[in-house]
C-alpha cells in the first residue's frame, strides 16, 4: 500500500518589489490523528503502550491513527474539499477501535506540521467527555497493544524526558498541553 507521493510545486513571492519563482519537492503523506482523552479531575492522560515495527521496542502513544487507508482516498478528498471531515469523523472511530470508548465531544487542540519539505499533518483533539465501553477494543489486525495507562501530567513529563514517548511530535504537543492546563 502507497502512503507518500512526491509533489512539484511552484510559488511567486514579492520580495522587495521582485517577483521571485521558489519552485520545491513535496512528500506528501495523508494525515494521522491524535486523541488527548483526559481526566480533568484527576489531571490523567490515557496512554497505550503499543510496539511500534519503526522503533522495534515498546512505545507509549497517545491513541490515534491514519485518517485514510490509501493515497487515492486522500487525493479525492483533496479534490472534493473533504479531508476535514474525514479528519474529525476519524477520531471517534480510532478512540473506539483502540480503547473501546464512545467520544461525546471532541475539540482540536493542535495541527502539528511536518514541516521541511514533508506534508504529513497530525491532528490532535482533546477528549474531555466520554464513556468507556466494557470489552470494547477493535484492534486493527497488525496493532500490538500491550495495555492501557491513566497517567498524572507528571508521569508524563517525566516519561517524555526519559524518551518512553518516542514520536518527538507528540512529546511536544503533550508538553504543550500540560503546559497550558498547569496555567
């Protein structure tokens, strides 16, 4: 299965009274999400503890994933102005398959931006409302989850400093977030 596709781009600046034509190279990968599922009260994010084939070790993840199963379907809703849509179903679906809770309302916290020359949006919600459902997990056939873990906004600065969160985009938005909460 083809997630990446290389794009040519070209963009005229006016720099100074100058037009000035910056032609780049793109890859681009359909966008992922990423559910912050909280406990206010209590101050406790929901981990998994997931293995991930890229690091070949245990990894602690917030729950998410892709928001397409292909390239095409990205590249329609591209074109018919619905990769939006898609995205914010998408959240419901993943936190239901991956720790069996209903969602009751979401709100995007953050886009983090791949950035340097790579297209690859996560989308990260924060889920305050919810209900876990018993034995609810559906677990997509090639997922590894080991377990699930409530754990305080210390616990997880700490295991973002110890690198027990590996993908370095969601340490800084977790970083972030409780940042702002602690405020």
């Amino acid at each position: 299965m083809v997630f990446f596709e290389f794009i040519k781009t070209e963009k005229e600046f006016n720099i100074d009274g100058q037009t000035k034509l910056v032609k780049r190279n793109i890859l681009r990968r359909p966008p992922g999400i990423r559910a912050i599922i909280i406990k206010n009260k209590e101050k406790k994010i929901l981990l998994s503890k997931e293995y991930r084939y890229e690091l070949g070790k245990w990894d602690y993840r917030l729950p998410g994933g892709k928001v397409f199963d292909n390239l095409e379907e990205y590249k329609k809703a591209i074109e018919n102005n619905t990769v939006l849509d898609n995205v914010n179903k998408t959240v419901a679906k993943e936190v239901k398959e991956e720790v069996g809770i209903n969602i009751k309302n979401q709100s995007l916290f953050k886009v983090s931006q791949a950035g340097a020359g790579v297209e690859w949006d996560l989308f990260y919600f924060e889920i305050t409302d919810f209900e876990i459902i018993e034995n609810g997990k559906e677990l997509e056939e090639d997922e590894i989850i080991e377990g699930f873990y409530w754990k305080t906004f210390d616990e997880i600065i700490k295991m973002c400093i110890d690198r027990d969160i590996n993908e370095d985009r969601t340490v800084a938005v977790l970083l972030t977030y409780i940042l702002k909460k602690l405020n």
